[in-house]
C-alpha cells in the first residue's frame, strides 16, 4: 500500500502534498526538496550493485552518500530553525510548537522528524545560529562542514566570558573550519575545546569546576530484574576510573601495561568472560573489598594512580594548562599541583627536537621509563585516527631492531595499538622520523602507485604546549 501512495504521488508521501497544498504552499523549497527526494528514491537499493563495485568505488560512492545526508540534515536544520522563530518564548501559545501542542520546538522537531531529542536539539541550535552571519554559517550553508560538526564547534567553544567575546570566538569558529576538515563531530568538539582552552587559559579553571558540579551517579533496577548504573564523571574522576579500566583490560587485548614488565598470566589467558563481563567483575569486586583488596590480583603491580602531564614552564610560571595522560582536555594549573602533592607529576623537558630519553642499542625492548616518555610524547597511538590510549599501546621501532639495526631511543620508538603494530609489520607500511615530526607511508601493492607519506600527529596536548616556547595567553 505505501509503494502505491508513493507512486501516485511521484515518490512523497501523501501527506507531504496535502501540508504543500495549504496556504501559499511549499513554492520554491518544497519543489526541490520534492525533486531531491525522488532522485533518492531511484537510487538502487539492491544488494547486487554494491558488492559488484570495486574498492575505490565503494569508498568513493560512501563518501557521496555521506555528503547526501549532510545536505539532509542541512535542510532538516534551516527548517528547525524557522520552527524555533516561530515558537519564540515570547509568542506564547500562539507560538508554532505550542500552538501543536509541544512545549518546545526542539520537541516538535523531534516529532516532525522522527528524531532522537539530541539530534533535534542540534538541529535548532544550528538553524537558529544560521541566522548570525560568519565563517562557520558559510561553512555550514555550502556543504563544507556538516550540521553536526558546526554544532560541536560551537559547543567546543563555549559562549563569551571575561577572557573571549563573542566576536573571539566567532574567530576563533572561522579557524576551526580547515582544521576540522573530514573529521567526526566528536573530534571536531574536541579541537574546538582545546582552541577554547588556548584562548582562555586563565578559564580553564572555571570550566573544570562547572564540569566537576555536574558528576553524578544513580543506580536503577530494569524491568528484566537486571540493574543499571549511570555514571557521569568529571575530567579527574573519569583520569582515575578509566586507567583502573585499562589495566583491568589492556592485559587482555595483548597490549603492555606500564604498571608491570610480566607476561599475562595463564588466569588471564585462559579467561572465558567478555571484556566487558570481566571489567564488570573487577569493579563489583574492588567495590566489594575497599582498601582491603589485593589489587595486584585485578590491576597488576603498583599503585592505582594516573600521570599528570605538564611542561617545566608551565609548573615555575604557574600559568598555563595541565593534562591527565590519554586525556584531550585541559585541567587548571592548580589541579595539577594538588595532584603533585598526593601522586607526583612529570614535567616535560625535551631537546630541539622533542625527544625526552634514549637508551641506543644496548637493549632491545624499551624500558619503563621510556614507555613513560613515550606515552607523555606520542598521548596514545599515533597511527592517523585512532584513539587507544597509552596503557593500550606497544613500543614500535620506527627502524626494525633485526632488519635495520634499529636503535632502543624514544626518539625511534613511537606507540601504536597493537593492531597498528600488527598492521605495520603485516602490510608493509614505513615509519620515517624528520625531527619531531612522523610519517607514515604505505608500501605500494604490485601495479599501484605509491601514496603520499602521512602525518602521525602526536596526540599529546601537553608535548605540544612543551615545544610551542610561546607565553601562555
């Protein structure tokens, strides 16, 4: 029955047209919104076609079906922009959401749309700030940045306090716009958060303290008799809890842990439960013996504790910014030297060309200090993408110790996950050093051409703020 509403209608929805035929109707818009949707609808959606494509095709054709969705949810937001005007506080319930009986236009939209609320939200926040003229809306209005990109810069960003106007962070918005070029909405928040954070250092201190006032914990029972926690964790809490995380599960994916040199026992080996069964498991019983559990048994060697990264000068000018190891977002100088009293800090003091500890060849494997110098350098895997943290990764020779007669230095030593380690090795693929900087590049297949090197951009915040040598601002 719906295919046949579809045919008679050329491909819409009936109800589309009866909402197109009232007062003025759709016009201009609703033409080509009519006309972009059957051109949709004669997309093939067969399986066949799709596996008969070859790789590059394939790639090729996802990255248009990604810029068909941009331009949906591009229209999606200019719509719910308008929708927002037109419920404005101040109209009341003559306003368009109220006057539909919803009490906000983020709720209508969710309905108008079939939506989740957060993907509503989004679309108003973004349709209402078309309305300011600026690189981002350009941004926004050509099909450069998607809507849910520009809604993570300017949630990044933040609003104007007494160290940035808004006239700074519009800048600022223009600037993010090259940087986050085909990067995901959660990345791209990320960048806009640490530019925030280069604008306003003297603000992190406020932002760390409005994030540490919205933790919170509840526990609930679900209808199947099973029961849920909801854990929502400020920057310090969640540094503590995730590295309790990664070495109850580092062990377990192969990868080093920087609390001990052993190989994993034959009881981790031999484990059958899930990681996240496993995980669960250790946190219920941490919880259940205190202080008086042997930790060793759950967590290895050592301490539960996490490392605080921040440059030399940073720690004598008290001023600037600190981060937790794996941690993207900056934490006030103040947490970093309470930390110091209770856990200890390590300062970053490189050479010319960022480079803390070598060791040459007297030992094959790197030792402990220089994993930590590593992870303090490189801030996770540095293969172009991924996010393992540290505790996750292995020390790579950028020049192999048998082939090459590679040196044990931190300078050519750099962290991969243990799937890009394994990658690396399997496929072929080479890692050059030209000072601070790394890159990789592919080893071309018979009969293909050989791609450009990459950059592997360290992932560490904190090496960045030691080698910039400028005033924080």
């Amino acid at each position: 029955m719906t295919s046949g509403v579809l045919e008679a209608t050329g491909g819409v929805p009936t109800s589309w047209h009866a909402a197109a035929g009232g007062a003025g109707g759709a016009g201009r818009v609703g033409i080509a919104l009519r006309s972009a949707v059957d051109a949709l609808a004669a997309v093939p959606r067969a399986l066949d076609p799709y596996r008969a494509l070859d790789d590059a095709a394939l790639l090729a054709l996802t990255r248009l079906a990604a810029d068909e969705v941009r331009l949906a949810q591009l229209h999606v937001s200019l719509l719910a922009g308008e929708i927002a005007r037109r419920s404005a506080p101040e109209l009341g319930h003559s306003g368009l959401a109220q006057s539909r009986g919803h009490r906000t236009p983020d709720e209508l939209v969710r309905v108008t749309t079939g939506t989740r609320l957060t993907d509503a939200r989004a679309a108003v926040r973004v349709g209402a700030a078309v309305a300011d003229a600026g690189p981002l809306t350009d941004a926004v209005l050509d099909g450069r940045v998607s809507v849910a990109v520009a809604d993570a810069i300017k949630t990044g960003l933040g609003v104007a306090a007494a160290g940035v106007d808004e006239s700074a962070l519009a800048t600022a918005a223009g600037q993010l716009v090259d940087r986050v070029a085909g990067l995901d909405a959660d990345r791209a928040a990320r960048e806009a958060r640490a530019l925030r954070d280069e604008l306003d250092a003297e603000g992190i201190q406020q932002r760390e303290a409005v994030q540490r006032e919205r933790r919170s914990l509840r526990i609930g029972r679900r209808s199947d008799g099973m029961g849920f926690a909801q854990w929502v964790l400020d920057p310090e809490t969640f540094a503590i809890v995730s590295e309790v995380y990664d070495r109850i599960t580092s062990p377990r994916r192969g990868g080093p842990s920087f609390a001990a040199d052993s190989e994993p026992t034959d009881r981790v080996i031999d484990e059958q439960r899930t990681t996240e069964q496993f995980a669960s498991d250790a946190f219920a019983e941490l919880l259940r013996h205190g202080a008086a559990a042997d930790t060793s048994q759950l967590l290895g060697d050592g301490p539960i504790g996490v490392r605080m990264l921040v440059a030399a000068r940073t720690l004598t000018r008290r001023r600037g910014a600190a981060w937790f190891e794996g941690h993207p977002d900056a934490v006030s100088v103040a947490t970093a030297e309470r930390l110091a009293c209770a856990a200890g800090t390590i300062t970053i003091t490189v050479d010319d060309d960022g480079q803390p500890l070598n060791l040459g060849r007297e030992r094959r494997l790197f030792s402990r200090s220089q994993r930590i110098a590593l992870a303090a350098r490189d801030g996770g895997c540095r293969w172009p993408g991924c996010e393992r943290p540290p505790s996750w990764c292995e020390a790579h020779h950028i020049d192999h110790w048998q082939r090459d007669g590679g040196r044990t230095d931190v300078a050519d030593g750099i962290l991969l996950c243990r799937h890009h380690h394994l990658l690396v090795h399997n496929n072929g693929w080479q890692i050059s050093r030209a000072g601070p900087r790394y890159r990789l590049m592919e080893s071309g297949r018979a009969g293909e051409p050989q791609h450009q090197p990459i950059d592997m951009p360290s992932r560490s915040r904190a090496l960045a703020d030691a080698l910039s040598g400028a005033e924080p601002p």
